[in-house]
C-alpha cells in the first residue's frame, strides 16, 4: 500500500529559528514528490522534486529529495510569524493521472 | 481567470441528505479531483477523472459519486449523508501539458461540510 509519512506532526519555534521537516514514502513507480504550504485556506504549491540529490530553492525555503532512502526534507531558515502554516508532502506514483498521496502534514508554529 | 471554484464553502446537513458538491475551472484542465482532509490524516483522494467522460475511484471512494459532463465541471455528490462524511472538502485539477508528467494540482478553496 503506497504511503507518505512526515515528521513531527507539529512543531513550535521562535522566529529567526531554522526548521527541518521530513518526509518519506513508500509509493509504486514514484515519478515526482511535491510539497504544499497551507494556511487555512487551499494547499499552496511550493516545491515539485523529481532528481534525487537536486536542491530546490525559493528565498528561505529549500527541499531536497533522496530517492535510495525515500525520503525528502523542507528547510526554512530565520523563520517569520508568516511560516505558521501545515506544511504537506505528496507524492505522485506511476501514469500521468495526476494522483497525489498526501503524508498527514506537519503543523509548524512560528512564535513572535 | 477564476482558477478552481468550489461551491458552497460551508454546508450543514442531516444524516441521510443528500447534496452536491460544486467544482468548477476555466483553465482548461484535463485533469479533475476530489479530496477530503480531516484532521491528522492528510488529504485523501475520493474520486478523479482525466478528461469528460472518465471518472475513477480513489482511495475513499465509498459514500461518494462524480460525473464529468464538461471540461470545466466536476461534482461530487453524497447520497445519503452520514457524519463520518463530515471533513473540509478540495476540489483540485491540473494541466498534463504544464505539468509535463508530473503532478502539480491547484486547489479549490475548500468546502466545509458538517453532517448531524
């Protein structure tokens, strides 16, 4: 059965701090692991991974993919009270049909 | 360019009601799907449909129908409510071309549904 762990579930830092979120799957024919940022409201893209040892960078945020261990991480350094979100991980198996498994989130707190 | 339109945002239902679920996109979108979160889970493929006329079942299927009739329409509809269906509902589609055989979605802005 195809699924996506991450880890922790939650998580409280104070602003400034760096955080590492992980993610690791089990997925038949893995083609891409994507990860959504939300805040209340509809999942955000943030990062697609299809290389394993790419690193893919958008200002703060970065996300590295490791395809021999199935495992990804999502890094954000100097944290800001405007990281408070659920940071999700999703995986896309074999075909083009756009299916996602999606890991349970991790619940980040960024504390003023 | 409205994106992904769920309707409505917020539903309260009786056990054994039925409604549906809206969920519309101008982007031309092949691909369409339904997902429920709960709490703790994540979130959970309920149905999915690759171009009008094509609908699948995904991992929690029971409870639920889709139809596509159009590009630009999927609903999702709930014969006989119950409250285990109780969860914020996204609708979400993709575009194969942009996407280039991966699997970027973009997301409805949800729809909450609560059944007594």
């Amino acid at each position: 059965e195809d699924k996506v762990v991450q880890s922790p579930l939650s998580l409280v830092v104070h602003e400034g701090d760096t955080v590492t979120l992980n993610c690791s799957y089990e997925v038949t024919n893995f083609r891409s692991l994507l990860w959504y940022k939300q805040e209340k409201k509809a999942p955000t893209f943030l990062f697609m991974l299809t290389s394993s040892g790419i690193e893919k960078k958008s200002g703060r945020l970065s996300s590295i993919l490791d395809k021999k261990e199935l495992f990804s991480i999502l890094n954000i350094t100097a944290t800001q009270t405007g990281d408070s979100a659920v940071y999700l991980c999703a995986v896309g198996g074999s075909g083009n049909t756009g299916k996602l498994i999606f890991g349970q989130g991790t619940t980040l707190q960024v504390k003023p | 360019n409205a994106g992904v339109t769920q309707t409505p945002k917020f539903q309260v239902l009786k056990t054994g009601q039925s409604m549906t679920l809206q969920c519309a996109q101008d982007m031309n979108h092949e691909y369409m799907s339904w997902y429920r979160q709960d709490p703790g889970m994540g979130l959970r493929l309920i149905h999915y449909s690759v171009g009008a006329g094509i609908t699948d079942q995904g991992e929690v299927p029971n409870g639920y129908n889709v139809s596509r009739s159009t590009t630009e329409d999927f609903p999702l509809r709930l014969l006989s409510a119950a409250p285990s269906q109780t969860s914020v509902y996204f609708c979400a589609s993709k575009d194969p071309l942009k996407s280039s055989g991966a699997n970027v979605l973009t997301f409805g802005a949800g729809s909450r549904l609560t059944v007594l």
